[in-house]
C-alpha cells in the first residue's frame, strides 16, 4: 500500500518536475506516452596528464607556473578535484590549446 501511494504522489504532484531517486533525476513525460527520461550525470575530465607528458614537464613545474600546489596538480590529473573557472584558463593558457582541449564535459559511463 505504501508503494502504490509513493508511486500515485510521484505522479500526480505539480510542485516539482524532477524527483530525486539515487543521486539522478528523472523528468516524466506524458507527452511521450508516460516514458520516464533518465538525465545521465556529467562529469569534467581532462587531458592534464598527456599535455603535461608531451611538454616533458614534471607537476611540481606546471603547479609553480599557475601558482597551486603539486598536490593540487595531483588530484586534477586524478579527476578527484575539479578546478576553478581561471585555474582552467590559466592551465589551457600555459600549454597553449583552448580550454575545449584540455577540459573536456562529458556524460559519466555507468
């Protein structure tokens, strides 16, 4: 009985158009004949590591020429840590290529 009620407040509520369920969201769409529409989640990653490798730069010279920490450096190249909107400038700047080429936004694969 609980379920058919969760299930009839998900349905019917006009508050809100996405619900949250296991840190995704789901739109529903009567339009479409009551599909549920999945939104996958996206993620930053970036090519820090390759960039790096083909100037022959250690990470402790690319975190002094943007002033962080190699620990900094570290945790980008692991995708552990997204950095600022300058920190991304201001690495694309010091490899010379567009922010599209180092910082990449893309769908997570499950």
């Amino acid at each position: 009985m609980r379920s058919r009620s969760f299930i009839s407040i998900l349905f019917h509520s006009k508050s809100n158009k996405y619900f949250t369920i296991s840190k995704k969201y789901v739109t529903f769409d009567f339009r479409g004949g009551g599909q549920l529409l999945f939104n996958k989640q996206k993620v930053i990653q970036n090519r820090l590591a390759v960039l790096r490798a083909e100037k022959k730069w250690s990470q402790k010279v690319v975190a002094e020429k943007v002033g962080v920490s190699r620990q900094t450096i570290i945790s980008l190249e692991a995708n552990r840590y997204n950095p600022s909107l300058k920190l991304a400038f201001q690495l694309a700047d010091i490899f010379e290529k567009d922010i599209n080429d180092v910082f990449q936004y893309i769908e997570q694969e499950e």
